[in-house]
C-alpha cells in the first residue's frame, strides 16, 4: 500500500486553477452548473493526477482505470480536470461550454469528448453504468487472463465513480449497488459528494437516510471523510482523502464506498454552501471576490499558467510510466497467450467469425425458446457473449446450458452453481439497474453482453435503452412475452404500446422475429450491428415455423423486412405487412384473398429500423409505391404505421388494454383473426 501522497503547492494552486476555470466557463455561457465542480475539485484533481491509471495520449489505452461522473451535471468537475492533465480538452474548449459543437457539452457525453467512459446526465445512471463496468473488468480478466495473481494482469483495473446527492436518491443507483455487493466488486470505488443541496434547495426536505449507513447495510466497505469537521471548520483533507482511496484498494472482497461531507461551491467567499450555486452562473461580484480569495487575477479565464503545465507535464510523465509498466506485463502476456490474443484482437475490433446458427424445421416454437436454442449454439462460438435475466431466465430462455453463474462462490445456489469468472448473470429483480449495467459492461469494450426481463417490465428500463441508443452501444435487450398472447396474466403483463414507444427511439433497432428461423438472424442482426443497440422482441406462445421450401428465406430479417411470399401473378394488388406473431395471420389470410381473386403479397417485417437503412431500391422491391393498398397487422398500437401503410392502407392493431383471458381468446376477441384480416383487407381494396 503507497502511504503518501506528494502534495504541493503547486498541485493546491492547480485545484484552485479548475475551480476559477468551473466559475468562469459558465458564466462565459451564462448556464451550468459550478458549484459541484468547485468544491470537489480537490477530489477529482486527485484522482487525475495522483491515482487512476490515464495515459493523456490514447484516451482507448486498454489498462486505464475507468472513471464515471455520476453526477454528470456537474461535468465541469471533470471537464476541468480532463484540461489540467492534457487529456485532449484546450482551455478553449472550457469556454465553449454549453455551446453547439463544443466539446464540453451540458453533460459528459461518450464519443463526443475523448477520455469521457460513459453518457451521463440522468441521476444515478453513472453508478450503474460504474457496476457493469466493474462487473465487465472481471469477467474480461477470467475470459483472457484468470491464472494471474492478484493485482498483476494487464486487465486489471479499478472503476472510480462520483455520485451525489440525486444520484443517491433515484433508485437506479439503489438497485446496482446492492447487486454490486452480492458480486463482491472489490475493484470499485465509489464517490458520495455529501454537500446536502439540490435543485430545491437543502436535501433535509426530502431525504433524511444515513447514505453511509445504507451502503454498509448493503455490504460495502465504508469509510467518511468529513471536509467540514461536523460543521465546525472547513479543511480540505487531501491527504486523509488520498490514504481513503488507498485503503479502498485494498479490499478486495467488496465495493468500496468514500463518503466525503464538502460545502458546495467551496471556497466561495459568499456563496458556498447556497443552492444557486447548484445550478446557476455565480456572478460576476462573488468570482471577482473569488479570484481575490484565491490570488488569481481578476478577468476571465485568468489561469495560472505555470500551474497548469506543472499538472499536464505531471500527468503525461505519470502516464508514461505506467503504461511502460503496462507494456511490459501486456507483452509477456501476449507471448504466452497467442490464442487469447488472438481473441483480444477479434473483440477489440468488435468482429464476428463465421457463424454456425440453428435452422429449424417445420413445426411449432416459441420464439423465446428459439432463442434459447440460438444462445446455446452461439456459446462455444462467441467466448465473449454472457448474459442473463431479471429474475426470469426460466421464462426468458436466456440460461446457456452447462455454462456457470458469473457470481461469488459463496453465492451460489442449488440451481445456479458458478464462480467469479461464470458466464450467466443473474440481475436480480431490477430492470433499471440491468439496463444500466448491461451498457456499462459494453462500455467496457471486450464482451458482448445481454439482459433479459417481460417487455412489459422494459417500462423499468427504457432510461438506460434511450442512454444505450445515444452513445452508440451495440447493448443487446431480450424482451419476451411479447403481447396480449401474454394471456391469463392479464392487462397487467400485456405489452400494448411499448413496440411504439420502443420505436420512437433514435437509433434503436426493434426486432419482432415471425418464428424460429427468423429469431436465428435476429441474433445476427444483432450481433452484427456493432453501432446501436438492439432490443429482440419474443413470444411466450409456439408460433407455426414458416416452411422455408414454399416461402422466402428468414436471412431477409437482416434487410429488416422482406418479401416472404408474392402474389400468386407477381403484381401484386394488395400488400400484407405483419411482424412476430401476426406474420401467420398475414399467410393464412394471403390464401383466403388469393382464392377471392386479390393478388396479394405478404411482407414481413420484423425490423423497421434495418428496413429504414436499406437503398431506396430494395425498399422499393419491396414495398413498390406502386401499390398503396396495405394492411399492417400487429398486436399493438397502430401508431407508427401509417408510414407504411399509407394514406389508403389501414392497420389492424390493439389500441386498448388487455384482459385476462388466455391467449387465444385474447387474439379472438381484439380481432387477431384471419377473418378480420380479410375483411379489414377487402375495406382498403374498396
């Protein structure tokens, strides 16, 4: 354990530099949020400087430590920061703030701002984006290095997190850190800026819990540091900070938890402690008496230049000889580890080998159960896939076979045997939290993970879909129990609006697969997509196994619809559009039209996201604008469709809730029928 800490004067003059900087960047803007990122900047100047692992000249390099700005508001605590050790940011770029195209945008924003490890912004979102990413930084090390001791393998590393008082208080951050204790994450530390103020003023109106008490309930190791002295004398207590954070490293066995009391906006002459410092420019008066404070030049931007390159030098020499050190052990590890590397290579470059996936027969599955199947083809072919469930494997099919829990030994159970290195996840009953734990193990870079639950339940989860969709991660969501083919549980259980309300997300691909073989290049297409995330929408009924010999191929899934069988003339006069569970509906009611002299064509369509990116003549080919007769059969909501079905289609949808009945009776009743199909086809034709 490294027992001291050298802090100079220099460094205080560098912590009292980002504070003047945080000030001014959003006065300049005339917005933001200062007062967070003045008081805690001795913290984050620490971490920067004197404990993660950041080499300032490759923000990717693969043995940083990962760092999380939960309270990713106050994102000039780490914009500031990211500036003093050279990690890309110009003070240009801190007085573009807040302004279009800048790289200091409101919240930190991943793949906007190099070294910036995750999109942050709504509370508590970064905790457990932070989990996953702990969770993922496990699972990598058994997946390429698991002999190695202790501390001593190139994909070692430590998550550091910075939460506050909000993200203490939404329940996401709840749910992942007591997952996170069951998983032992000894390699995450975590930050609670205890400054009691939010939006509204003092936190005592509406959160009164012992935080520390809480983590400790959980099964974290705690420890205090208390900037304020009970309230009797501000002391900014780096030194005791420092020995914290090396304490925390030291255990292994659990999450650690920092709580450290600081007055926000410290060390304002005037206005430290009061909530308009929250979220609000200070004015020019009080950082005028600032600058005073602190022996900074009263004008704006005014740093202190050799401060600045004392903390760059100190931050690229520092990075060179930890990345030396890295090299070195990376090295060694490649040379005894060439199918491992090869592997690294593969993953890092985020392709696929060829893959060997089911084809199935005739017949009757669920596609929840196709899915299964697919999981467990795809187990020995991709080391790097794992995943699990929301408490609903059985139901989800989301259990590789014979693959162990990823958990604690002493955690396992009759049923789920494992150990640190397994394979299933278990998320427990926390949507949001798996949500966010799924993207932070994207984040991370080296595995392909999954998470399952109800799509009804994905209500719980959509913050962390629409974080998945902004920054771009190839996150994969299983949602099965698909509709009102849910049955007896009821309205409760049926999802109506959620295939809408899912496709209204930019840049997220929603695949309703028809059947078996359709859910094998749902998978695919999943997989393949390595730019967006992809939520698969399954049924918990069987549905009929399309005969592949007198219908189109399913690889048409991966154009996002495709024409699965043509008017018997090849003109067609009508067009049938379905997805999922509905696709069979649309072929029976094609052979009912047909007989009635109504050439008919039958698309499905179990991605409209894929199909939207295809060339204007595939699209064509398939939907040619030559016909505007068309009928879309989905159960749920139309909303959505009239893009599709035009002015002179129509949509046979649910635009109610559910009931409790059984499947069938369910489809009969809401007018899932081929009856309906007919008859509602037979109304567009006129």
């Amino acid at each position: 354990m490294n027992t001291t800490l050298n802090w100079t004067d220099q460094d205080k003059r560098a912590v009292d530099t980002a504070r003047i900087l945080a000030a001014d960047a959003v006065e300049k803007v005339g917005n933001g949020h200062p007062g967070t990122a003045i008081s805690l900047a001795p913290l984050a100047y620490l971490l920067y400087q004197k404990v993660m692992k950041t080499d300032p000249s490759d923000h990717l390099w693969l043995g940083r430590d990962r760092f999380l700005m939960s309270a990713g508001h106050a994102s000039l605590t780490q914009y500031t920061q990211l500036y003093l050790a050279g990690c890309d940011l110009q003070l240009q770029d801190l007085k573009e703030l807040r302004t279009w195209g800048s790289k200091t945008p409101g919240h930190p924003e991943y793949h906007h701002t190099k070294f910036i490890e995750g999109t942050t912004g709504p509370l508590g979102a970064g905790v457990s984006m932070a989990v996953g990413m702990a969770m993922a930084a496990r699972k990598e090390r058994g997946l390429f290095d698991p002999e190695a001791p202790a501390g001593q393998s190139p994909f070692d590393r430590t998550i550091y997190c910075i939460a506050g008082d909000g993200c203490m208080q939404e329940g996401v951050a709840s749910e992942a850190s007591s997952l996170a204790a069951t998983q032992n994450l000894g390699n995450l530390v975590l930050f609670y800026d205890d400054n009691r103020i939010s939006i509204e003023g003092d936190t005592k109106i509406a959160f009164s819990e012992d935080v520390q008490a809480r983590y400790e309930a959980y099964g974290w190791h705690t420890q205090h540091v208390d900037f304020t002295n009970g309230g009797t004398k501000y002391e900014e207590k780096v030194e005791e900070l420092y020995q914290a954070i090396e304490a925390a490293k030291q255990v292994t066995d659990k999450p650690s938890f920092i709580k450290v009391t600081t007055v926000i906006g410290w060390p304002l002459p005037n206005k430290q402690g009061d909530h308009s410092v929250h979220g609000s420019k200070i004015g020019a008066e009080e950082i005028s008496a600032l600058k005073k404070e602190l022996g900074f030049d009263d004008e704006p931007f005014a740093v202190d230049t050799e401060a600045v390159e004392y903390a760059q030098k100190n931050a690229a020499e520092r990075g060179k000889q930890l990345r030396a050190e890295w090299e070195q052990k990376f090295e060694a590890w490649k040379q005894a580890n060439p199918d491992k590397a090869e592997l690294l290579a593969r993953v890092t470059d985020r392709t696929l080998p060829e893959l060997d996936l089911p084809v199935f027969e005739p017949g009757k599955k669920a596609t929840r159960a196709a899915s299964g199947e697919v999981l467990n083809a795809l187990a020995s072919q991709l080391p790097e896939l794992w995943g699990g469930s929301a408490d609903l494997a059985g139901s989800n099919n989301t259990t590789m076979k014979g693959e162990p829990s990823f958990l604690p030994a002493e955690r396992a159970s009759e049923q789920f045997q494992g150990n640190e290195y397994g394979r299933t996840l278990h998320f427990g009953i926390r949507e949001h939290a798996m949500g966010g734990i799924v993207n932070g193990i994207t984040l991370s870079g080296l595995t392909r993970p999954y998470g399952a639950t109800f799509f009804v339940f994905a209500d719980y989860m959509r913050p962390p879909v629409r974080l998945a969709a902004l920054m771009g991660l190839p996150s994969i969501f299983v949602w099965t129990h698909d509709s009102v083919g849910v049955g007896e549980d009821g309205p409760t259980h049926q999802p109506i609006e959620h295939l809408a309300a899912y496709r209204a997300i930019p840049n997220l691909a929603i695949v309703r697969p028809a059947d078996a073989n359709e859910t094998s290049y749902a998978w695919r297409g999943a997989l393949e997509h390595t730019d967006n995330p992809t939520g698969l929408v399954l049924s918990r009924q069987d549905l009929p196994i399309v005969d592949r010999t007198e219908y189109a191929s399913a690889e048409g899934v991966l154009k996002g619809a495709y024409v699965l069988k043509d008017a018997a003339n090849g003109e067609p006069q009508l067009i049938l559009i379905a997805t999922g569970s509905e696709v069979q509906l649309a072929v029976e009611a094609q052979k009912v039209l047909e007989e009635q002299g109504v050439a008919t064509r039958v698309v499905s369509m179990p991605c409209q996201e894929w199909f939207d990116e295809q060339d204007e003549a595939y699209q064509e080919s398939v939907l040619p604008k030559s016909v505007t007769k068309r009928v879309s059969i989905e159960a749920g909501i139309a909303q959505g469709w009239s893009k599709y079905v035009g002015f002179d289609g129509a949509s046979v949808s649910i635009e109610s809730f559910g009931a409790s009945a059984s499947g069938n009776v369910m489809f009969e009743k809401l007018g899932f029928t081929v009856d309906n199909v007919v008859e509602t086809a037979k109304k567009v034709i006129g």
